[in-house]
C-alpha cells in the first residue's frame, strides 16, 4: 500500500507556508513519523531540501501530475513532538510567519547547521547489531545503503541504537576515551608469559585486562589510569597489539559543572503571604487547571521561594517545570538556586551557552533525563513532556519578545503550551507589565500581591537628586556630591554598591566643536560611538567599527571633543575619583565571551569588588547581602524617547535597580540623579508606588488610545532605496484601509525614527484596533504575495513593544 507524506519544505528564495505531498518509498513505510527531517527534491530542478514531515496518509491527495517520492530520512526518531508541531502550526499563523521558521527555531542550532550522523550502538552488541556494526561501536549515515537504514529503523524502536548529530567545526560532539578488553582472561595469562619480565608496564596492563574481562561497559582511560601506573601511551601500545580496543565515549557537556558539587539547599519557611501564593498554584497544578497567576510582589519579597516550591509540587505529582528568567546575566544565580534545589534534574538553554551544550541540553530534556529546564527566551521551546508549570520570572520585560521571525513573545507560547498541557502559568513581577496589570484587574489572570519582604525589612529609602542643581555647584555632570560621598562611606565600611547607567561605550558621539560634524555610520542614520577598549568608534546598530578620527573628516580641524557618557567613561572617571575603590563594569563590551556574566558576579559575590558599575543587566534579579547602596546616574535615559511605553520602562527599572539594595540585614539606600526630579515616573518610583503609576499610566494610555486598551501590530517595508521602500509602505496602506472599520485607527506611513539602517531604509504603519475579523487573513495574504519580491522586504509585528 502506497503512503503519502506532508512535508513543509524549506526553500530559502520563496518560502512557502503549505505542506507539499511526497510518495513515502516503501523502505521508510511504518517507520516514518511526524516531526521528522526529510531531504525531498523540490521544483523543476530537483534539487535536494530539508523539510520537516507533518502529516502521514494513505489517502492519495489530490494531484494529477506524478508525486516525488522523499529522498532521504534524517532521522530515527521524531525531533519536534506532536505538541511542537501543532504549536509551529499556530505560531506561524499568530506572528505572521513561517512554520518553516517555527520549526527551526524551536531547534538547537546544532540541528539547523551542517552536520554529519552517526547511528551509534547502545549496550553490548545482540546478533542483530553485529550484523550491520560488526567489530563497530557507530556507524556514519551518509554511508548507510537504504535497506541497512531500514533495520536500523527496527533496532532503535527496540533500543538497541541511537542517531547523533555533529556539528562540524563548532560543536562536536564531546567525547571520553575507553578501552574495550577483546581476549578472554587466559589468553592476557598466555601473552604475559610471553612478554620480556623488565616490560613492566606491558605487564601490568595485561593484569589489568585479565582482571576486567568480564566487564561489560566500556572502562574509561581516567579510571584506568586512576588505579594504575598506565598512561595513554601504554594503552596505545596495547591496542597495536591487539589486547583491547581504545574508543571514543559521547558524554554530555555540563555548562554549570561546578555546580554539581554544591550542597542541595532545603525548602525555606514561608512568610503567610507566601504560603498562600504556593497554596493558589499548586491547588491549580492539582486540579490541571491552565489559571494564569500574576504575582506582583515587591522587589525581595521571595518571589523565587514560591517558584521553587511550586516547582516541587509539580514533580511531586510526577510532571515536569518549566521557568524563563529574561536576561542571560540573570542565568547563573537563578540556575545555582535550581540546581541547588533539584539537583541534576535541571537543564538550562540560554544563547551564552556554546552550540555543543545547548544541543547536549537539548538532547536531556528530548530523553526526559531533566524534569525541570531554566532559561532565557527560546527555552520556551524546550521538548518536555507532561508540563505541570509554567513561571516567567521578570514577564515585564522586553527581552521575551524577539524581533526577529518568528516575532513571537514567549508570555503568548507560555499561555498555548498552558491550555495543552492543562497546567498554570506564573507571571512574576515587582513591576508587571500594563498589559498584564490591566488583565488581572479585569480576572482574566489571578492576581496574588506579595506586599512585604520575605526578611520584614523595609524597602530602600530612595533619594532623588536634582543634577540641574548639581550642575550649578560642580562642573560633573556623572556625579552628584551626595552619590560621591555616600560611594565614599560604603568603600570605608566594606560594603558593596551598585551603579547603572543605561548606556555602554566610552562617550555617546564624537563631534568637531568647529563645524558641529557629528561622525555616523555609513550604514545607518545614527551616530557611531566611542569605544575607548578597542580604540575605535562603533554602531550599535549594524556592527560598523572604524577608528577614531584625529581631524574632522568635514573641516579638517583638530577640535574633535566626546560628548555624552557611557559606561566606560563612568568607569574611567569614577578610578580617578575614588583611586581605592575596585570596580567592576558588566555591559555588553564585557560579557561577549562565553561565562562573563557568570564570572563578574562571582567576582561581585566573593567581594573581590567594591563598586558594580553596569548598564541594565544589573537592575534585575542580583541579591548580594552587602549591598547597601545603589546609585542611578541619570535616569532620563529612556524618558526622551518618542515611545508611549518610555515612562513604563522608566518606572520598572528604577524600581528594579532600586531593589537590589538591603536585602539582607543592612539597610539599603538608593540614589537616584535626573534633570526630571517632577516626572511622574521618577516620583512614583521612589516611594515604589506601582500601584498608583498603574493608575496614572492606565489614565494615559486610554487617553492616547495605546495598549491595554487597543491592539497593535507595526507594518514595515524595506529597501536598499528609499522610494521603493515609501512606495510599498504606501501601497500596503491602501491594502489595509478598506477593511478596517471606522474604530481602528491607522497611524503614518513614516519614516521609521532611525529611518536606514545597514544600509536598507525602512517606513512603517501603525494598525491599532479592538476587534477587525478582516485583518488577520489580509495580512497573512500580505506576507504571502510580498516574501523577498524585488529586493522588498516585509515585516508585520504583532504587539510591537517599542514603535521606533
């Protein structure tokens, strides 16, 4: 009987968002699966792609030209599970993408780049796997005729093989060297005989051998040469003669190994406040309800306690956890705690980690050998089964949302994988977002409120410093008298201080004080900046670096001067004031290599520094008990920007920030320096009024008619020239405006507020809507009719968070 395969292709210069039927040859019949990789050949051409398998029938479809038949299988078992693959279906749909991209990004990246397989023998050899591997432990696939495929198919449905996947160049797989012994202990007796007495070695190895025949797992060379005198040498030569096989064992590699050691920390007892929030999930993880809990607690009010305790209640009930924390640099600490807990039942997957350790991570998790996966945005993909909660730790912020396609935000796949799995979904937040905020205060989230610190210490007392006033007693503009003196009086006393500034590099632009020629980047409409490390001027855009210039590239003259301050600049000025501090800077520029984060903090931790000086990555989740002091430097960063969410993101950072100070038993005190001192955001924050911003801010918004109180999506068109890319901008506005109904409101096209960047100009559309049947199948039409035509390029972004 003949079977047919749906297959989503992967074709790079016209992408396709429809399953193409395939004949399944008789060979992959009853072992082929959803949610395998296939190469199938596609087009007139017949070149070979890889696609993913999505459906099985024996229906033929209905097509009167003759079906391809799939080429190759390039797996032996199903790499996305049903429930990834209903989820790729919906994401596409939902962010206007592709499934194609869904898939892929649901993959480590191990499994989308160039790689070799390998079917590797597991446990001792049967007369069936003799037959194909024969004196072998793995075989390479490319090699593999179809039939030996075939059989190869049956043995691992009965365990007796696996498919690897290596990565060339990057990530190969990691391996340990083995020995096999291959004599029966009387011939190692025989051979000793015959061996000169003064080769000692040769000697002991023989004994060695004789004495582990019997073993039936490979011996590793480290136990080997543990327990004798043997080096790789020794056992080199033994295996020329004959006496053993050395050969290569997989182990996983462990990106927090050092954490393996650590003692398991035990349950805390909890505050009433807390045991309540536990008791709310747990009785929802019981009952599989998919409730969505909002925890707004106050910044050390042991929001991570309640999440470790709920995740026990789920394993406890035999089900798996997942929990996502924002940052990368907030990974470690939040990993230690995990792993503290449960021990090696936790797997992480964030980007800092090497392709090799994510695909080993990866490969825990898809085996089921992790019950609880930690991790930044994509762990939402991560391949557990039988979830039984959800947390998002931090869910304001805005690194969930990726601006990429998919542009998916990990909060709405949370939600999907929830109703799935029947599960409760955590949101957690001293600050949470408005959108969040507004849909437990209408009971569509459960809203539990965390009002005091988990220790019963009072919030920081926050100080506001007006540097317009400063200014007028001191030509420093980084540093208030205030903030200098307090930073002197925690140097002296050996305790700890934070300080942000939400802005890395040396100065923010350079510009010639006699024409006004600011230097920018070729590539884009935006200034380069001063990177003092590498002595060049750089964009933070597109990537652009060159040097930095001596004379005015436009007038000629010497009087080149920096202007603005980065996080370097504050680091070099702040040595010069105070020469016995140790500071440490944690910004983009120095975590770039792989463990930094992890590294900086530990340093931090161990008080091997008095000052940490960094730009956001240091307002969320660090609890260090000496810190006593937190310094904002300017808090108007993010004020100035034509954004309707600038005061939002104002509130939740220095709120954040400010939370870092006292969490132990010394008093905290925080500082806060602005030319804004009246803004209602700069105000509220310092009493941590969140609720009454919630109220000022909720007023505005519905005033502006922006979110919670509209939906939007941001339309953009693309071009290496501006006309082209105008006209299309135009041209899809003229689409969109006859199915809108008269309560949507349309905003531009415009410019984009850093209209050209790499060298490609981009104009947009605003669409803010309540409730538009149309809209959803005319832009999915839109992405459809416009992929890659003419050098144009489409994007559509539902629920932006930022319109710049």
């Amino acid at each position: 009987m003949v079977q047919f395969a749906q297959v989503i292709v992967d074709v790079p210069t016209l992408q396709t968002n429809r399953p193409y039927d395939y004949v399944i040859p008789a060979i992959w019949q009853a072992q082929l699966r959803a949610g395998m990789r296939v190469v199938v050949p596609f087009g007139k051409g017949q070149r070979q792609i890889q696609g993913f398998v999505v459906g099985i029938t024996d229906t033929a479809p209905d097509y009167t030209g003759e079906l391809k038949a799939i080429t190759q299988v390039l797996d032996l078992q199903p790499v996305l599970n049903p429930e990834l693959l209903a989820l790729a279906k919906w994401l596409a749909q939902w962010t206007f993408a592709f499934q194609i991209s869904c898939m892929q990004t649901m993959l480590p990246s191990v499994m989308k780049a160039s790689y070799s397989k390998k079917v590797r023998l597991l446990g001792a050899p049967t007369p069936a796997t003799t037959t194909i591997f024969h004196d072998q432990t793995e075989l390479d696939f490319a090699d593999l005729a179809p039939e030996t495929i075939k059989q190869l198919l049956k043995l691992q449905q009965e365990q007796l093989v696996e498919v690897v996947y290596q990565v060339h160049d990057r990530a190969k797989v990691k391996t340990i060297k083995a020995i096999k012994p291959l004599l029966a202990a009387a011939d190692y007796t025989a051979i000793a005989g015959q061996v000169p007495a003064n080769a000692k070695r040769q000697h002991e190895l023989l004994t060695y051998l004789a004495a582990h025949t019997t073993v039936q797992e490979p011996i590793t060379l480290q136990q080997v040469t543990t327990e004798t005198q043997l080096t790789l040498t020794h056992v080199q030569t033994g295996a020329a003669k004959g006496w053993l096989r050395l050969i290569e064992l997989e182990t996983y590699r462990d990106p927090y190994a050092e954490l393996a050691s650590a003692p398991r920390t035990q349950p805390l007892t909890l505050t009433k406040e807390q045991a309540n929030a536990v008791h709310q999930i747990t009785t929802a993880g019981q009952q599989q309800h998919d409730q969505v809990f909002l925890v707004e607690g106050v910044t050390g009010s042991g929001k991570t306690e309640i999440y470790l305790q709920s995740i026990q209640a789920a394993l406890n009930s035999g089900r798996t956890a997942l929990m996502l924390v924002p940052e990368i640099g907030l990974t470690p600490q939040m990993v230690a705690r995990v792993r503290g807990r449960f021990g090696a039942h936790v797997a992480v997957l964030h980007s800092g980690l090497s392709n090799g350790e994510r695909y080993d991570e990866w490969r825990r998790i898809e085996r089921g050998e992790a019950q609880v996966v930690v991790g930044a945005r994509s762990a939402i993909f991560a391949p557990l089964t039988n979830i039984g909660l959800i947390i998002m730790d931090e869910e304001h912020e805005g690194s969930y949302k990726q601006d990429e396609m998919p542009r998916y935000h990990a909060r709405d796949v949370a939600l999907w994988r929830a109703k799935y799995h029947h599960c409760p979904v955590v949101l957690g937040s001293a600050t949470p977002s408005l959108e969040s905020r507004a849909r437990a205060q209408k009971g569509v989230y459960q809203l539990i409120r965390l009002k005091e610190r988990a220790n019963h210490q009072p919030l920081p007392e926050v100080t506001v410093v007006d540097m317009k006033n400063e200014l007028k007693k001191t030509k420093e503009d980084n540093f208030s008298g205030l903030l200098m003196q307090e930073l002197r009086k925690r140097v002296l006393h050996k305790e700890q201080s934070v300080l942000m500034l939400n802005r890395r590099g040396f100065s923010s632009f350079v510009m010639c004080r006699d024409c006004g020629f600011v230097l920018k980047c070729p590539n884009c409409d935006i200034s380069l900046t001063l990177h003092m490390d590498t002595h060049s001027m750089k964009c933070h855009y597109c990537g652009h670096e060159e040097a930095i210039p001596q004379v005015c590239p436009n007038c000629q003259s010497r009087k080149i001067r920096y202007y603005g301050t980065g996080t370097q600049k504050v680091e070099s000025e702040l040595q010069g004031l105070l020469p016995e501090a140790r500071i440490l800077r944690m910004d983009v520029d120095t975590t770039r290599r792989k463990g930094a984060h992890a590294k900086i903090l530990r340093q931090f931790g161990r008080h091997e520094a008095d000052i940490l000086l960094g730009t956001q990555m240091i307002a969320k989740g660090l609890d260090f008990p000496d810190v006593t002091l937190v310094g904002v430097l300017n808090a108007d960063t993010a004020l100035g920007l034509p954004d309707f969410r600038a005061s939002e993101r104002t509130f939740q950072l220095l709120t954040q920030v400010s939370g870092r100070a006292g969490r132990a038993e010394k008093k905290g005190e925080v500082i806060v320096q602005t030319y804004n001192p009246e803004h209602y955001a700069i105000r509220l924050a310092r009493h941590h009024d969140y609720e009454g911003f919630y109220q000022r801010e909720m007023t505005l918004r519905h005033q502006g008619g922006y979110p919670p109180y509209y939906y939007t999506i941001l339309v953009t068109a693309s071009h290496e020239e501006e006309n082209e890319a105008a006209k299309k901008i135009f041209q899809l506005m003229n689409q969109v405006k006859p199915v809108l109904s008269p309560q949507a409101v349309l905003l531009g096209p415009t410019p984009r507020a850093i209209a050209r960047v790499n060298k490609r100009y981009y104009y947009q559309m605003v669409i803010k809507y309540k409730h538009e049947p149309q809209l959803q199948k005319l832009l999915t039409q839109i992405m459809q009719e416009n992929q890659a035509r003419n050098g144009i390029q489409i994007s559509i972004d539902r629920e932006p968070l930022s319109f710049i």
